[in-house]
C-alpha cells in the first residue's frame, strides 16, 4: 500500500492539513506524503474510487463533503454512523471505512481550554457535518440544554437528531446561556469581518468558541473577548483530530504531549512568535 494521504473538499486554498499531516509523520517516523484534492459534488464517487486505485492509505473530508461521502463508503465507525458525519477515511485492503475524529479534536481542545460542558446551554451556530460532532460530544459529556441555530431552521431541522432549531431572529429573543459555537465558515479568511453575530447576542454568553482557526481572531471572537467573554479558536481542534485520523491510518497511539508540540508549531508559524 503506498503512503499517501490527502484531503477532499471543495475549495482548499489555504488549508494547513499537508503541513500538519507531514509533521506528525516526521514526529512518528512513517515516510509518506499529504495532499490536497479539491473536487466537485458531481465527482465525489469518482474520486474516491481514483483514491482508492491509487492506493491511498487515507483521506480527510472537509466542507461540504462530510455527509454526502457517507454513501460511497463500504464501512461506517460505529462514533461516525452515530453522529452522522464522517471527516476520515481508511482505505485498508481496499475496503472504504468512514470515521469521525472531529469528535476527538473537539473534546481535546475544550480539555485544553479547561470549559466544561456539563449542565450547561450551549448554542450552535450552523447545522453542517462539523457541528454533528460537536453536538455528539456535548450529548455524550452532559450539556444541559443544547440549540441549534440556522439560517433556515424547518429544512436544518430534518437531520438534527430532534434538537431544537431556531433561526437566527429567534437567537435575538434568547435569554442568558453558557457557551456559543460557531460551526459555520463566516469570518474565515479572507472575509475576516464577516460574524454570524453581534455584541448584543455574545453578551449572553460567558464563553465564545470558533471553529475557523484563520485569521487567528475572527471578529466574532474579537467582539467575545471585547465583551469579555472566554474565547477559543479552532486551531488545536485542527491539530488534534488530524493526530487522531492518522492513528488510525497508521494503527498507532499518538500522546498529547506530541499534539501539544505539533500545535505549537503550527500556531507560531501561522500567527507569529509572539503567539505561542
């Protein structure tokens, strides 16, 4: 089997995943190699059965592929069958498994940041395949009270395991909450002063996460902290779940110390010394 990785998405421009990838493989002492796959909707099935000729050892799946790649696979993780989205895939002895380690990177980078879920209202901004496994872990770890908020709540709402969906005019007649999630790309770069909301909503928060790691500070978690709520972004979610899909790939336990010091690294290159 050859040792080549990659991504799948649709528009991968500015994505960190191959120097990610290649420093966890530099850190375990794999030879291989991580590229990126940008595909078409209509192509999905065709390039997983080109990857899959090809002999690749793996694939991560992002935006806005994370469900829809759930058809053309030959097994399913029983976590990723669970939350209803798949970011990982093996291609061992040819046969297409799906699993989920935005799971895992999530759960690492709140242990990180020391937030606690349980007994708490979470918020959820977007409705898209990240934001499944988001609500899995927030489930699975005692969240008192979990919403989900989109910008068409009855369509979002099918595919949303019962949680309530509200839109985002509903959002604005919400009461104090804990934590607010943003799953949606809003205010990546390059339209860095794009949020998905206002001081007014974060106000009612004590805790803003983003999932978007560039720019580093989003204008939503800028406006977080001016309010002075605790804020993270999405960069060690980033690192984490990239070390859990390549344990995976490479049948290997991988410690958090290495997460922290790929994390580190990645951090002081995309942000600057001063950062780290």
């Amino acid at each position: 089997m050859s040792n080549f990785y990659g991504l799948i998405g649709e528009k991968l421009g500015h994505s960190l995943s191959p120097e990610i990838h290649n420093l966890i493989l530099e850190r375990i002492n794999k030879k291989g190699s991580y590229s990126l796959f940008e595909i078409k909707k209509e192509n999905l099935a065709t390039a997983l059965i080109g990857l899959k000729a090809l002999e690749a050892k793996g694939v991560n799946v992002t935006i806005p592929y994370k469900i829809d790649v759930m058809k053309y696979l030959d097994k399913i993780s029983i976590e990723a069958e669970k939350i209803g989205a798949v970011n990982t895939i093996s291609f061992n002895d040819g046969i297409l498994t799906g699993y989920n380690t935005d799971y895992t990177g999530f759960g690492a980078s709140f242990k990180k940041a020391d937030i606690d879920v349980k007994n708490r209202r979470i918020v959820i901004l977007g409705t898209g395949g990240v934001s499944k496994a988001v609500v899995q872990f927030l489930i699975n770890n005692e969240a008192a009270d979990i919403i989900f908020v989109a910008r068409n709540p009855n369509k979002s709402s099918n595919n949303m395991n019962s949680i309530n969906v509200i839109s985002y005019s509903d959002l604005n007649k919400m009461g104090t909450s804990d934590i607010i999630i943003n799953c949606t790309p809003c205010g990546m770069y390059p339209n860095v002063e794009a949020s998905p909301v206002g001081k007014a909503i974060l106000s009612h928060f004590s805790t803003a996460v983003d999932l978007i790691y560039n720019p580093k500070e989003t204008l939503f978690l800028r406006e977080a902290s001016e309010t002075g709520l605790k804020a993270l972004n999405g960069l060690y979610m980033l690192v984490a779940q990239a070390i859990a899909a390549q344990e995976i790939w490479n049948n290997v336990k991988i410690s958090i110390e290495v997460v922290d010091e790929i994390y580190y690294k990645i951090q002081s290159k995309l942000y600057g010394d001063k950062y780290e």
